[in-house]
C-alpha cells in the first residue's frame, strides 16, 4: 500500500497529542514518565516543569515521591544524557544504551589516552561493590585512588560512569532540595536485576507511539543507537506508512493519535531540555533551522523554550523583578505576538510561576523580541 501523504501541521499536532501538550492529561506522574519513555533530566528539576506542562493538577510532591520511594530513578540513558526513567524502564533502558557510553569513552577529550590503556575488569572490581551504597563523586574518586595510585581518579570515575549503570539518588533532583551528585548501582538502589537481553522492537515501538510518525534517522536521533534503522525494517509489515511533503517516508504506530491538523495548539512552557524537542533528526515540525541558529546565538544562560500554536516562538526565564519586588517570567519571542496570543501565553505563565515560585508576590509577564 503507498504511504499516506501527511503535512508538517499534521505530524506537529500528532507528536504533542503523544507527548500530552496539545491536551493536558489527567494520569499520574509514573504514567506520564513511562508514556514519554523518559524525561531528560541533565538539569534535575527540568522534569517537573515538562509534567507541570503536561498533567492535569501536577503538583511537585508527587514526582518528588517517585524518586523518593525508587519508583523512578535519573540516570544515563539515550544519547549518553540522563533521564528521568520509572525503575522499571531504568532496568530495561541501560543494556542497549551500552554502545554509546563505550564510544564516549574513546572520544573523551580529557581523558580518551588515559583509558585506551586502562584495563576496565580490576577498576570495576572494586567500584561495584563500593557503590552498592550510595557514594559521592569524590568518594568515588578517593576509593579509586586508593587502589590505582598510578592512575587519575577522574578518568577511573567517568570510566565507572560508563560501565556501571549509576543512578543519581534523592535528594539530588528532588523539588526544594539540593545536594551534590550521589551514585549508586542501580541494581543494589532497586532491589532489581537489569534486563538480560534487550528488547530493541519494543523500544522502538514506545518511541513510535511517543514521538511518532518518525523516520528511522529520528529514531536513531533519539535513541543515539544506529542500529535502530534495522529494527525498525523489521517491523515494518506492522507499521503504518507516511509520506511527507519533502517526500520522506515516515512510519508510525496504526493506533497512535493523529489530531485534526487544525486542532488548536494552546500554549506550552517547556524546560530547558525537554524530549520533545530533541528527538528527531529533522525537528521542523516544531520550528525552523534558522529559529534554532537565532536562539542559539542570544546571549544568556540556556532558557526553557516556548510553544505558541505547536511550534517554538521562543524562550522563557524567570528573573527576580529588582523594581517591583517578586518575580518576572521572561519571555523572548522570535516573530510578533497578537495581544490575544500574548493573554494567553501571561495566564499561562503565572500558572507556572505558581508552581516554581509559590511563595512569592507579584508575577509578571513580559514579551521581549528577539534581536
């Protein structure tokens, strides 16, 4: 059968039907997280502000208490970043991502000599069992070089982050406290053996049903796994076929959503990192190459993004208000902004500021175009 022809509106409003930003969802924070197959999570609170945008009635404590009890877990995952993942997920997520942090261990600038030369078995030997308890990073390093006084710590400690499967424990990435970088084996922190064989279809499908319709270069963008294009010709005779405008085939899930193109996209606040955003090798259906590059080039810190009508408008921080007291949320916007578009984009913004600054007084938003 030839591929359906489908529009870049209509795989924008498909993915955020997925990804549960073109209808806020009434399901748990563990629900959530599992539907995306992961939140990334290299800034420990950005989860919070993705299921702020994305639930119905989300409150902090109820994430918090996921990675409290270890029913979730951050830890290095797709694309060698770390991920918010349920426990479940963290067990069967690590295996096939070993490929990528092997590679990054030959390409380390600092310490890719160093390693070449290390032999892994006897420096594992002795970090597994140390981090069946939790261990802070220069723990980590002090018990290394214990044993191997003739070796740098920090390269025997990235060459555990890459073998080991470590998991980042509370309170790290937990709302309203702080602390250092603490590891521990995610098999001791879950009671918990990782999976023995990987299940790559199946991990290819929940990006499908997640991030979908996607060609397998998205899939392999996601995942950071090359071989994915062959799973993904296998399960082609089960999969339904697209063709876009540019004449790309894209594959997809026969029962995922696929909204009305005209479906009204409200707008959305994202974190810094956010998967939606990051998960295809062509990201235009959220918005174009040179939208990026001008983003890109602002001056500041990495700010979260901005969806206006499905696609990115720009970026939003929130700074404390100097004059009036209180706190402004910032948004810089790449094209002009109707007076009812910039109502809507407010309202939303103080229902955020709601959530990550409760105790303050006044929120105000405010529109700053782009240079």
């Amino acid at each position: 059968m030839a591929p359906e022809p489908i529009g870049a509106r209509a795989l924008n409003r498909a993915t955020l039907a997925r990804q549960m930003l073109l209808e806020r969802a009434g399901v748990p924070a563990r629900e959530a997280v599992s539907r995306l197959v992961g939140m990334q999570a290299q800034e420990p609170l950005d989860p919070y502000v993705g299921l702020w945008s994305r639930l119905r009635g989300f409150r902090p404590a109820a994430l918090a208490a996921l990675l409290t009890e270890r029913e979730a877990v951050r830890i290095v995952l797709m694309r060698g970043t770390i991920h918010l993942v349920t426990a479940e997920d963290c067990l069967a997520l690590r295996p096939p991502v070993q490929p990528i942090l092997d590679r990054e261990l030959t390409v380390h600038q600092q310490y890719k000599d160093e390693l070449a030369t290390v032999d892994p078995g006897p420096v594992l030997e002795v970090a597994r069992p140390f981090l069946e308890k939790p261990r802070t990073i220069p723990e980590l390093r002090a018990e290394l070089a214990r044993h191997f006084p003739d070796r740098t710590p920090g390269a025997l400690a990235y060459l555990c982050r890459n073998h080991l499967p470590l998991v980042q424990v509370p309170p790290r990435g937990v709302w309203g406290q702080a602390r250092q970088v603490t590891l521990a084996d995610a098999e001791a922190w879950l009671g918990r053996p990782l999976a023995a064989r990987p299940d790559l279809e199946r991990i290819a499908l929940r990006y499908l049903a997640a991030f979908g319709p996607a060609t397998p270069a998205d899939l392999a963008a996601w995942s950071g796994l090359p071989s994915m294009r062959a799973v993904i010709e296998g399960l082609r005779p089960g999969l339904r076929a697209f063709r876009d405008e540019r004449g790309r085939e894209l594959l997809d899930v026969d029962d995922a959503p696929r909204p009305d193109p005209a479906t009204p996209a409200p707008p959305r606040f994202l974190p810094v990192y956010d998967n939606v955003l990051l998960s295809h090798a062509d990201r235009g259906r959220f918005g174009s190459d040179d939208d990026r590059r001008r983003l890109a080039a602002a001056p500041g810190r990495v700010r979260g993004s901005v969806l206006l009508d499905g696609t990115v408008l720009g970026t939003w921080g929130t700074e404390e208000d100097g004059a009036g007291g209180g706190v402004v949320l910032i948004v810089r916007h790449l094209r002009p902004v109707s007076a009812r578009a910039a109502r809507a984009l407010a309202a939303e913004g103080r229902r955020l500021m709601r959530m990550t600054h409760p105790g303050d007084g006044a929120r105000d938003v405010r529109m700053v175009p782009v240079d």
